[in-house]
C-alpha cells in the first residue's frame, strides 16, 4: 500500500517494507538537509504540541521548511483554545481545514488515533503519553541501520525506565520486527509493561533478558529473565557483546506522585567507566533529552552517537512527510514471508454488553467524553482485550460471540 495519505499513530501502522521504504528516502533526503528541495511547495504542516518538546518539533518544522513547505505551530497548547476546554477531535477538525499534515504530541494516551479518526489530513503521533513515538523510533531504528549497516542480529540493550518511557515501548518492537536482539534493563519498578512483554514474545518470538542494571552485566550476574540471557551471564562483562545501549531517562511527568519519582529518580546513571567495558564500536544512543541518567563525560567517548542520532531525526522526517503527503512515492518492495503487516482492526463497543470503560486512568477515553471506549480482543492471549486507543488489556468481560 503506497503511503501517500497514511497516518503514523502506532509502529505497527507500517508494514516493515513501509519502514525500509522511509530509510531509503531518507536517505536521498541525507542530501538536502542543508538546502531546499521544493516537493512540499505550497503544502502546509502543523505542528500541535500539548508537551514540551525540542528535537520532535524542530526536527519535524525543519523538515518540512527543507521540503519547500510551509509550517504553523503550536508549541504550547495552553495559549490556545485547548485552555478554553477545546477537545482533540474539534481542534483537529479546524487544523484539516488549514493544513495538510498534522503532528502532534499529546500527554493523553490513544490521543494521536483519536486525532486521526477525526482528521481528513494524515496524523503523525509524535508521542502520546506514555504509550507510544513511533516517529522517535524510525530514527533509532535508522541510525543503527546507518552506524552498523544493518539491523538483523544486532544486539541491543534498551535501559531506562521502560514503564513509562514511550520510545522504548515503540523500539523494543520495531527491533523485534527487523531481527534484531533486545535485552531490557531497568531499574526494580521501572520495568517494561507485562503485556508488552507478552506481546513481543507471542507475536514476534522476542524473549528479552531482563536484568536490573547494566553493572550486573559487568559483574556477570544471572539475568532477571529470558533464555538467551542465561548463557550469556556464564560469561563476565555482558556489556561488552552488544552493539548498542540505548539509554533513556526516568520520565518525570508519568509518575503518579512527586515522592514515587523521588524513589526512582537518579535509580541508575551510565557512567564513563560503565561504558568503557562496551565494545569498542559499540553505540551509546539516547533519544535525549537527558537529565542525570547519562554522565556528560560519556560524550566525548567515540561510541557516543545520540548527537548524531538527533541529526538522523531531519532526514527520516523529511522522507516521512514527503512520502505521507504523496510528493516522493516510497517505494515500497513485495512483504517477503514473515514480514509484520498491519491488520484491519475489529472493534468492540461493549458498553452494549457490559458498561465497560477503559481502566487507564491517562487513556484518552476518560478525559475527552464524547469518545466511546472501544475495545478490540487481543489475539496472543485468550480471553483478553485491549482499550483500541491506549492498549491496555484486561480480561474480556464476556466472550467475543456476547459483543457482536
Ligand atoms: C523523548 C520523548 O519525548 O518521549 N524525546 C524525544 O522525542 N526525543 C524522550 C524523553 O522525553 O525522554
């Protein structure tokens, strides 16, 4: 399926010949981020932000400017008529009707599908609450493409806070999908999510080693879970087998209180030291912005590339917009067999069965009222479904034949 008019909410929304589509632009696009090519002229962008952001917005905002486009902006939803009670689906509904592209960055979970299901223009999710930046992930997955040359049996360690942390939810699957090896390292409490887990095993065969900080790898301790990890800790220095470490920070703004933050806050810091038992052309990347999770001193080490990454951000956004707005067809090659595809969605209203709401207290459903919470049965796992706008799954109150 060709891209032109296409959103991005969620990475399962490309195929995975999609996504390689978008390098290859973007890689033609490598060309011209210093200059101006005029495939976006008299197409306009806006950007809608109700988070603070610096590389997403710019990045995208230049993007479109090196495409010969025009761009309006919010950059801070609270001086618009969201601070009057605006909801989504109205402020979407104006925006179409001035630009031709729409991204936007929302605390809400399942906000950027809500924007999609009302624009008549493609939606780019440049981070929903904690739930997903698929975009942040396009160019995590394309600079470890650029740095090593390929992303198939590259080992990777996502650190962090993988509970909240919306660009390791997105990347732990695009690595997953591409044949890459994840391992997960977070601090006790800051874990990935059980049913991403789940999902990554069921659906994509993915078991990551879990472990709970990265000097356990150096000290060679046994890993939390996962099969591939327990050879590896027989060996001294995990550290040193992977191709990249991708750190991320403890995310503040998703903590349900000041004092759960303070506990987790400062839990884990990559050190220079730390990071001279990686191998030598190994990748220490970030999607920044960092606070004290990542020593300074680590950016003059020759494996730190998360300025580089940021840079990667200008040319995969451009190839994205372009491609989105149907001014540079990607070109997108035959799925070969076992190849993720996206699949239609079947949705369930179950308030016809059961008055059933989304128990997330962050998903959109309970902030924007005009929304019916929808539902669709989640096929790894039995008996299960999953809100269709932030995915959080719980057991099905009846069984799927009840809600036809
Ligand atoms: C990330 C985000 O907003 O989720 N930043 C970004 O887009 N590069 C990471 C973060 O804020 O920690």
């Amino acid at each position: 399926m060709a891209l032109e008019g296409r959103s991005l909410i969620s990475i399962f929304d490309f195929s995975d010949r999609e996504i390689e589509a978008v390098f290859k632009l973007a890689e033609e696009m490598a060309q011209h981020t210093r200059g101006r090519v005029g495939l976006a002229e008299g197409l306009i962008m806006c950007t809608l932000f109700y988070e603070p952001s610096t590389r997403t917005r710019l990045s995208f905002e230049t993007a479109m400017q090196r495409l010969g486009g025009g761009v309006i902006s919010v950059a801070d939803a609270s001086v618009t008529s969201v601070a009057k009670g605006e909801t989504i689906a109205d402020t979407v509904r104006i925006v179409e009707s001035y630009a031709d592209v729409i991204v936007i960055r929302n605390p809400l979970e399942g906000s950027a599908r809500v924007a999609a299901d009302y624009a008549s223009v493609p939606v780019i999710n440049a981070g929903d609450g904690a739930h997903e930046h698929p975009t942040q992930t396009l160019v995590d997955l394309y600079t470890i493409r650029q740095e090593k040359g390929r992303l198939k049996g590259v080992k990777v360690a996502l650190v962090g806070d993988l509970r909240h942390g919306r660009t390791a939810h997105s990347l732990a699957f695009g690595l997953a999908r591409f044949g890459a090896e994840v391992t997960l390292v977070a601090p006790p409490g800051l874990e990935m999510p059980a049913h991403l887990a789940t999902r990554l095993d069921k659906e994509f065969n993915c078991r990551p080693a879990q472990y709970h900080s990265l000097s356990e790898m150096v000290t060679g301790e046994e890993p939390l879970k996962g099969r591939s990890g327990r050879q590896r800790a027989l060996t001294s220095e995990v550290l040193s087998l992977f191709d990249a470490v991708y750190v991320t920070r403890v995310q503040k703004e998703r903590f349900p209180s000041e004092q759960d933050y303070q506990k987790a806050k400062s839990s884990y810091e990559i050190t220079e030291e730390l990071i001279s038992k990686a191998r030598p052309d190994a990748l220490v990347m970030h999607p920044l912005p960092r606070v004290d999770e990542l020593a300074h001193a680590v950016d003059r080490d020759p494996r730190a590339v998360y300025f580089r990454q940021a840079a990667y951000g200008l040319p995969v956004r451009m190839a994205l917009l372009a491609a989105v707005l149907g001014r540079r067809p990607a070109r997108v090659r035959k799925a070969r067999k076992g190849d993720y595809r996206p699949k239609p969605r079947h949705e369930v209203d179950f308030r016809k069965v059961a008055d059933l709401r989304c128990p997330n207290a962050r998903c959109v459903t309970n902030h924007e009222v005009y929304l019916s919470p929808h539902f669709t049965f989640v096929e790894h796992v039995p008996e299960t479904i999953a809100c269709a706008y932030c995915e959080y799954e719980m057991k099905a109150p009846l069984g799927p034949e009840a809600a036809q």
